[in-house]
C-alpha cells in the first residue's frame, strides 16, 4: 500500500493515480505553451476511469458523512447488491459501471440502478481531475436526481484526495 495520509492505497492503483495526475498536468502544461498532447490509449484511460468508478463509493460515502449528500436510502449488507448509478462511459476508454450508492461495502447492480450518467471518457477524468464542474459534466442524465448529482459532485471530489 502507498500512503496518502488519511487513506492508502494499494500498489498498482497508486501508481495507477499517478500515471493520471501526470497525463492531466502534462495536458495543462501542453496547453499553456501551445503544444500538442494526445490522450492515454483507449486501454490506459479505460483503467484510469476504472479506478476513479471504484474510488467513489467510498468517497459517497464520505460526502454523506460530511453533510454533503443525500442519506442513504437503502442499506443492504456487505457485498449485497444496492441502490446503482449506471455510469456509461463513451468513446475513448469507454465502458459501463454500476456505483453502490448508499454503502461503499455494497456492490453496484444493474438489477438495482435508479439513475444512469452517461459521458465521455475524456470529460470524466476532465471532471476527476477538478477542471470541469459537475454541471458541466454530464452529457445524458436520466433517473434519480439526487443520485445523479451525489455522485458528479463524488466524482469531482476526488481531485482532492
């Protein structure tokens, strides 16, 4: 495990987050100078979006906790499938992920989901990274509402981990 402080994680996803923080600084770096700078791999970007859909229940969890999101509306017990958000990821680096909403021990389901989001994988990590709002995020929305936002707004936070 690689220490962040309040949390760890392990090996591979840390050097898997630092691989994301490099591509998105490297991008703002290109920008300010003019100089072009391409997208990870559809295969790297893929993995990169995997860890941010992994990383947000948890950090559901802790904006719950914060005051910052809804309550949870239906909890099950570790490793039950719960309440979902499908999150459908377009285009490059694209896929499909179900997000536990109202415990980070649950597991997402496509049986259980309230609400889907659907965005470009680039935008996602645009969103993960802080340099897009979560209004600004979503290019399909549908469902639950307060699901939806929670979640933009999970997402978002995780630029500051």
């Amino acid at each position: 495990s690689v220490s962040y402080g309040a949390f760890a994680l392990p090996l591979q996803d840390a050097l898997l987050e630092r691989s994301f923080e490099c591509w998105v600084h490297g991008g703002d770096i290109a920008d300010a100078v003019d100089y072009p700078y391409q997208d990870p791999s559809a295969a790297h970007l893929h993995r990169m979006i995997d860890l941010a859909a992994r990383m947000l229940p948890a950090a559901l969890a802790k904006r719950r906790r914060a005051g910052l999101a809804a309550p949870a509306k239906d909890l099950v017990t570790a490793g039950a499938p719960g309440r979902s958000l499908h999150l459908e990821i377009e285009g490059h680096g694209g896929g499909d992920w179900y997000i536990a909403l109202d415990s980070p021990a649950a597991v997402g389901s496509p049986d259980r989901a309230v609400a889907q989001v659907a965005l470009d994988g680039v935008e996602l990590c645009r969103l993960v990274a802080g340099h897009i709002s979560p209004v600004e995020a979503a290019a399909g929305q549908e469902g639950d509402r307060e699901a939806i936002r929670d979640v933009l707004f999970a997402t978002a936070s995780l630029s500051r981990l």
